[in-house]
C-alpha cells in the first residue's frame, strides 16, 4: 500500500538549493511553519518563494534563505507590516517580484494547467509592468483586440501546504473556514508536500458530507507529515487561532534581537522541543479566535 | 445640533461612497471604511454585500471589536479569498482603501516609498490594488491629508490604475477604472474635475480650501461654491455609537479624536 509519511528532515531534505517553493495558507493563515522552521535549520539557500505572505517570508528573509520572492504581500494582518521582510527588502536584499494578488494566482493555476501563460488586465497601467520588466502583454485574437497582461505560468519545484487532516496516501481535508489558494500550489508543484494536524485512516478521511473539504487529489501529493500545531503561530482552524503574543516577539526580534529569537524557537531539536517552548497545546488551544 | 467627532464626521462622509451603487460587495478596508461601509448599508443602500471582514457574508454589518460570547451574525453566503477574486473581476464591487501616497491621477501605492529595488520604507506590496481598481469602483481614505500623502508627479510605486492616459494599454481608458470619491480629515474631494482632475467637493467644518490645496503636492480643481461636508445625523451618529462601534475604536482613528467641527469644543 502507498505510505507517503515523511519526517519534517526528510521532506526538506529533498530540496535543493535555488529551488521555487511555493508556500500555502494566507498572512497568519494555516501556514506550513515547523517545515519553515526545518528549512532555517537546513543548510538550503538561494530559494526562490512564492507565497501569500505572513511569517514564513518573514523568518525565511531573517535567516537569508530568499534569493527571490514573488509575491503580492507580506502581512501579519494583526500587526499589519511584516518587520523581518522590511528589513530585508528595504536592505535589498532579496529580488522582489511583486505581483498583483490575483495575478500569482493567475501564474499558479497557468502551472497546473500546463499553460505557458493566463491574461487579465490586472497590472495593466501600473508600476508592476515597469519593476517586472519580463512580462509581456498578448491582445486579444478576437474583434475586441484587447490588449492583455499575460501572467507566466509559476512552476513550482515544491509546494508546502498545512492541512486539518490527512492520511498517508497523501489524501486530505482543509476544514478552516478559507481554504485559500492551496489547490493551485499543489496542482503548480512537481512534488508537494503536506503537514498535518491529524493523520487519520482513510476510511476517516472522507464522507459525502467532508467531500467538498477535500481540495486535491492525492495524486499531486508526494508526502505527508503528521505535525500538530504545525501552524503555529498563525491559525489552523478549526483548532487554534493567531498567536498574536508570538507574533509580537517574533516581529520584535529584529537585528540584534534575531539570535536569541532564533536561538530559542528554530535551533530546537524537533516539533516536540518548539511545541513545549511555546506553551504546550493547553495554551496553544485556549488562545481565542482573533476578531476582524 | 449634538456634538459629533472628526472619526463620526468621515465615517457618514465616507458612507455616502455607497449610496448609489445598488447589489455590490462593499469592501471597507481598515476600521474606518468599513465602519462607513456598514453604516451605508444599515441606512441608505441596504442591498449591499458584506462580510464579516474574514469569509463569510453577512446579512447585517458586524460590530468592530470585542463581541458577546455566541453573538453569531447571520451568515447569507461564503467569500474565501477565491470567491473574492471571481466576484471582483466580475467588477461587482466597491472598494475604500488607505493608500500610502497618492497622486494627481488618483494613482495609489501601498508598496514602497523610495526605490523598487532598495525602498527607504516598504510596506505591503500591491497587493489586489492593479486588480481592485482596473475591474471595480474604488474610494480612499486618508486620515491625515498630506503632502506626504497627496504627492507632486507620480506616486513612487503605482499599485494602483488612475486617469493617467500616458499608462493606459493603447491610451484607452480600461472599462473598469471607476474612481470615486477621497475622504481625508480636511475634506471629501472626487475625480469630477477638467479631464478628471481631482477636485473638492465639500470641506469639513473649520477647513479651507486654501489649507487643503497647501497640504497637497498637485492643484486641486476648485468649485464656485464648496458646501460643508454634511454633520452625521441622530440616526447615524446612533448606529456608530451604539451599533456599529460600541467600544469607541474609532476614538483611535484621529490624534487625540477631535471634534468634527473644528470651532466646537469638546
């Protein structure tokens, strides 16, 4: 029988330097953080992310892993400005190429299509055109004539994506209220991998009524890490929300404070070590749900 | 006529962006606009769309801050961010945002200030600023009126599509752009100027023309006559307080949370 399991070492050992990564989740969102965190203890460099930004761009820009981002925003929503990819980009330090939301959207699901592009009009008229030089625009091949931007497909060399649930054919649910865009990074990736608040039986996994939780195929999937609180500190719920008092402290440990951040949170043996560390899963499951 | 603060004074201001607009999904971004947003709906254009400001939409606006423990809204559909995105290029919606700098044209940025490559100060990102404004209607809220804001030439990074020809595909107008009004804590201005020039269509109580043209960094349009912008009424002022913001968050909005005419004491 299939058996997709991995170990957190195991799935970033399969990366390789100057590689597209593409992470799932939105902001404080479901983010895949303990595979971050396995990356920032990884010798990896060089990578290029693709991602609807929160704190994993922020603690992949602290450590010096992004060589290039592609992005829309970097957001920790509660704190609006992400402090660690401001440093870096106001440092230049990573190539910044920023897109219109929609548009990496519009890149991710060209690459699933195997498209070599999708159009739209969005970032037509704006400096997106002029700091992403590259792209180019197609008019329309009806009587309209329009002329379009044509987004390039973003072929991902792995996705990483948090889920609620999966078993270890590399089947899933996401059973948060948004499943974002985490279908199109899975479907954009030649190798996606998923961590897991529960891994469950098959027979566990799907119902008629979960079945419209279940976002892809396990086909697309090539592996499956069982990582409660994986998240954290954005939210998976159901479960647990935003750790805004984590993501005060982390947003704090700029500059001289990075080490001792990093020192205490990343450099830890495994998840076991960071989930004690952050207060255990009692604290983590009475933080309450933020409100927008 | 009761006192009313500068937040209350740009909240019914900023409402008046909806009135019109029929069946769109009205998006307030930050604590201002959306407390306009639903004010709007809870008055004047009830057939709005809404949501709770995550995923779900809802039926009547939801209260900014600390709610009742089971106070659940009633919930009349679900907008993840993939729904948003078909609904917006469908050009269904009506936003109000808060640019970082903006300019003659109504070009916005919420990106960086200074250089692409090396930015003095970065900030967001475009985010669906290109998208937003090519395919729906959209307004702005600016709480301080500046020169930093209102800037001369072009703001530093264009996120956001204005009535710039030189920019446009083809030097046509895209069908979508539909700029509508700017509230600031000075005056509410529009696009309805010559050639689409941004001009001012009311100015808060106590404000001058004078003092909003030298607080911005391009010329304003200047009408024979400029009305005072409209105080909140009894009815507004009671949905804000009692309603809409019952923790007073919008006391935060302002420095020091002013009256709305600025004569009055408070």
């Amino acid at each position: 029988m299939l058996d997709k399991r991995m170990t957190p070492a195991e799935i970033v050992g399969r990366l390789r330097d100057g590689m597209t990564i593409g992470i799932g989740g939105w902001a404080t969102r479901r983010k895949p953080m303990a595979l971050v965190r396995e990356i920032l203890r990884s010798p990896l460099r060089d990578l290029t992310v693709v991602s609807y930004g929160g704190p994993d761009v922020g603690l992949l820009c602290a450590a010096g892993k992004i060589r290039r981002l592609i992005f829309g925003f970097v957001s920790l929503d509660v704190l609006p400005l992400d402090a660690h990819f401001r440093a870096a980009r106001q440092a230049g330090a990573i190539e910044c190429t920023e897109y219109d939301e929609g548009m990496v959207l519009l890149g991710l699901r060209a690459a699933g299509m195997r498209l070599p592009f999708l159009p739209t009009r969005s970032g037509l008229a704006t400096d997106v055109l002029r700091v992403n030089p590259g792209l180019k625009t197609v008019c329309s091949p009806y009587d309209d004539g329009e002329e379009l931007l044509a987004v390039p497909a973003i072929d991902l060399d792995a996705a990483l994506l948090h889920v609620t649930e999966a078993d270890q054919l590399g089947n899933c649910v996401i059973l948060s209220p948004d499943p974002f865009f985490d279908e199109l990074f899975a479907r954009a990736a030649r190798e996606c991998y998923l961590s897991c608040e529960r891994l469950v039986p098959t027979e566990e996994i799907c119902s008629r009524e979960k079945a419209r939780y279940n976002p892809f195929e396990r086909s697309v999937v090539t592996g499956v890490v069982h990582i409660p609180y994986g998240a954290h500190p954005t939210a998976s719920t159901p479960g647990y929300g935003i750790d805004v008092a984590h993501l005060k402290e982390y947003s704090d440990a700029t500059g001289d404070a990075w080490p001792a951040y990093r020192a205490k949170y990343v450099d830890l043996a495994d998840h076991a070590a960071y989930l004690a560390t952050v207060g255990g899963a009692a604290r983590l499951d009475a933080i309450p749900a933020p409100v927008f | 006529m009761p006192y009313y603060t500068l937040a209350e004074l740009c909240i019914a201001a900023a409402a008046e962006a909806w009135r019109n607009d029929g069946e769109v999904l009205a998006s307030g971004m930050g604590l201002l606009p959306r407390l306009a947003a639903s004010l709007a709906k809870l008055t004047f254009n009830q057939a709005l769309l809404m949501t709770d400001s995550e995923c779900m939409l809802v039926a009547e606006p939801v209260p900014v801050g600390p709610r009742k423990i089971g106070s659940e809204p009633i919930f009349e559909g679900w907008m993840p961010y993939a729904r948003t995105f078909d609904l917006l290029w469908g050009g269904r919606r009506h936003a109000m945002v808060g640019p970082v700098q903006i300019d003659r044209y109504g070009q916005s940025n919420i990106s960086v200030v200074g250089d692409h490559a090396r930015p003095k100060a970065a900030f967001l990102g475009v985010r669906g600023f290109p998208g937003n404004t090519i395919n729906h209607a959209n307004s702005m809220f600016v709480p301080t009126h500046s020169t930093r804001v209102f800037v001369p030439g072009e703001v530093d990074m264009v996120g956001g599509v204005g009535y710039n020809p030189a920019r446009w595909p083809g030097g046509r107008k895209p069908a979508g752009l539909d700029l509508r009004i700017i509230v600031t804590d000075l005056a509410v201005l529009d696009f309805q100027g010559p050639d689409r020039q941004i001009r001012v269509t009311s100015l808060h109580p106590g404000a001058s023309f004078e003092q909003v043209q030298e607080n911005t960094g391009f010329p304003l349009a200047r009408p024979d006559a400029i009305p005072t912008t409209a105080a909140p009424t009894d009815e507004q002022l009671d949905l804000i307080r009692r309603v809409l913001d019952p923790h007073d968050l919008r006391a935060t909005v302002f420095k020091g949370d002013p009256p709305g005419d600025r004569a009055v004491k408070p």
